[in-house]
C-alpha cells in the first residue's frame, strides 16, 4: 500500500509542476534564468539522497554500493536526458497553457508502451494498445479549437512551436522512465547510493550547460553563480522545491514499483490542473477539452483494467460448453 501513497502525493506534485511553473513567470517570460532552476532541483536531489544514504549507512554498514566503473558509467544517460527534458519543459510553457500542457504530456503513454516493448521487452495487451491509441485521438480532441467564432484562424488552440516542443517533452520523458527504471532494477544497491550517482552526474551537466550559455552569452550578464538567484521568487523556489521533490518520488517508484504507475499518476494529474487552472489563471475549458479528457481518462482505465473487465461473460454462459461437452460424451457411450 505504500506504494499508493507515494503515487498520490507524485499525482498532486505533477498537477502543480504546470501552475507553478506558470505563475513564475512574469508578463508571459521568465525574470530568472530558467536554466539555474533544475541545476538547483539536482543539487536539492543530490543533498537530500547523500543525508539519506549517510543515515543508511550508520544504520547499516554492510549497507550495498556497487562502485565499479561499469556499473557507474550508465548513470550520466538518464542525467542528460533529464536536462534536456527539463529545459524543453519551461520553452513549452511559454507556448501553451497549463491544461494544454498536462494534456500533451499524456502522450508519453504512446512512447513509454513502445519503449518497454522495444528495450524492456513487456508485451502489452490488444486492450493496452487499445488504449493508447485513444489516448492519442482524445490528445488531439482537446487540442482542436473551436471556430464558431470570427477571430479563429486556425484549428489549433496553440503555435505549433508548444506542439512540437511538447510531444519533445513525452518522448524525453519516456525515455528517461524507462532507462531509469532499468537502471534502478539492475541490482539490488541502495536506492540512495543510485540517486547519489544519478543526481551527481545531474548536477554536473546542468553546471555545464550554464556554463555553455555563459560562453555564447559572451559573459555579457556575469559568470552563472553571480546571477544564480537573479529574479528568484518564492514562487520560483516552490518550481525549484516541487521539481527536486516529484524526482526523488519518481526515483523511488522505479525502484520499487513500476514505470507504468509513475505514468499513470503524473496522468491523472491532467484533470486537477484543469479544474486548478479554473480558479488560477484566465483559462476557459472548451467542451473539446472537456471531451479530450473524458476520453484519456477511459483511454487510462482500458490501459489498467485487466481483459476481463472488457469482456465480462455471465458464469450460465461459461459453464453451457462444458455441459454440451458432457451430454454428447454420454452419447457416445451410450451408442
């Protein structure tokens, strides 16, 4: 049941990531270099895993570590993964709203089912692939816009820049699922001694890409650790707090669970941020957004529900083969 618990409270992170990310900003743009943001959420991640391994070792000194460098060298994969999907994720949102975005997010069930088949080798259902291909019709049907009025020019509610930096955004995430799900399973080390790994190498290559864009900036603003805090909020440190905390969740779910629950409660976030979005922000839900979400939301229950809550027979109708088989036996016999 513990499980449950952590993909709750992962549900509620996820709805927030959007709005938060959304209220930082500041005339539809950022004041604060959003690049400094997940460099900070690693650096947040790395403390909270090293305090943690460290009370685990006190605890428990035989406590596994695998610390050979083949073991070691699969950390930096995801780390990078993880940096390009973070920065992509704060382009998207100047783009397109909230809802828009938790929406397009879902399209990482499409990715994450082909990923586990192709490296995972999980075999999924008619009913699961069923599934994602709803959830690709219902993506689309919340994103149509509606042209009864005189100023729609275009069928689309967003550029198709949010689009194409949003479908970026699920493949990214998939991605990164997967592999580190993989990574987190391939032996049985502590969790934290992992994150240690996973969110050191984090750190350093968020350092280098601030690093990269002090370089191509020409140092014009100042080297990346004068400016760190430049145009930070309390708003901008809950982003920084929020995304530091959904990692270590996640983290914890690849290791002890699976990639399919982390998928399926940063889903069912979409509906919280829609109803959230309401109160927060100008946003007016359309009946398609309201069909859209009614439709991944069934797209959700096929993926999960085992084939028989599909097709369900009556026990008369199981049992008449059965009987039919043993009268014509008798017959038989008796002829």
């Amino acid at each position: 049941m513990q499980w449950y618990f952590v993909a709750a409270l992962l549900t509620v992170l996820t709805s927030s990531q959007g709005i938060l990310t959304t209220l930082s900003q500041s005339n539809g743009g950022y004041k604060y270099d959003y690049a400094t943001v997940p460099f900070l959420a690693e650096a947040f991640k790395l403390a909270v895993s090293s305090l943690l391994l460290w009370q685990e070792i006190r605890a428990c000194p035989s406590t596994r570590m695998t610390t050979d460098w083949r073991s070691v060298r699969l950390y930096p994969i995801p780390s990078i993964i993880y940096l390009i999907h973070n920065n992509v994720q704060f382009a998207t949102l100047t783009y397109v709203d909230t809802s828009t975005y938790q929406i397009m997010g879902n399209l990482k069930i499409v990715t994450t089912g082909i990923l586990f088949r192709l490296f995972l080798k999980k075999k999924l259902s008619n009913l699961q692939w069923m599934a994602i291909v709803l959830l690709a019709v219902g993506t689309t049907t919340s994103q149509v816009k509606g042209c009864g009025e005189a100023s729609c020019q275009s069928l689309f509610s967003a550029p198709i820049q949010g689009y194409m930096l949003g479908i970026l955004s699920a493949c990214m995430s998939a991605l990164a699922g997967v592999y580190t799900e993989f990574l987190m399973k391939k032996n049985n080390d502590s969790l934290y001694w992992q994150n240690v790994q996973l969110y050191t190498f984090g750190v350093i290559f968020n350092m280098a890409r601030l690093l990269l864009d002090d370089f191509q900036g020409g140092f014009e603003k100042g080297p990346w650790w004068q400016r760190l805090f430049d145009g930070y909020t309390i708003t901008t440190w809950m982003v920084v707090l929020n995304l530091g905390s959904t990692g270590l969740l996640v983290s914890w779910l690849m290791k002890y669970a699976d990639n399919i629950v982390k998928v399926y409660s940063t889903s069912m976030a979409m509906l919280l941020t829609m109803v959230l979005s309401i109160y927060l922000f100008t946003f007016k839900p359309t009946l398609q957004l309201f069909l859209g979400i009614i439709i991944c939301m069934m797209s959700l229950h096929m993926y999960f529900a085992p084939p028989s809550m599909l097709v369900d027979y009556p026990p008369n109708a199981k049992a008449a083969p059965e009987n039919l088989k043993e009268i014509t036996v008798e017959r038989k016999s008796d002829s």
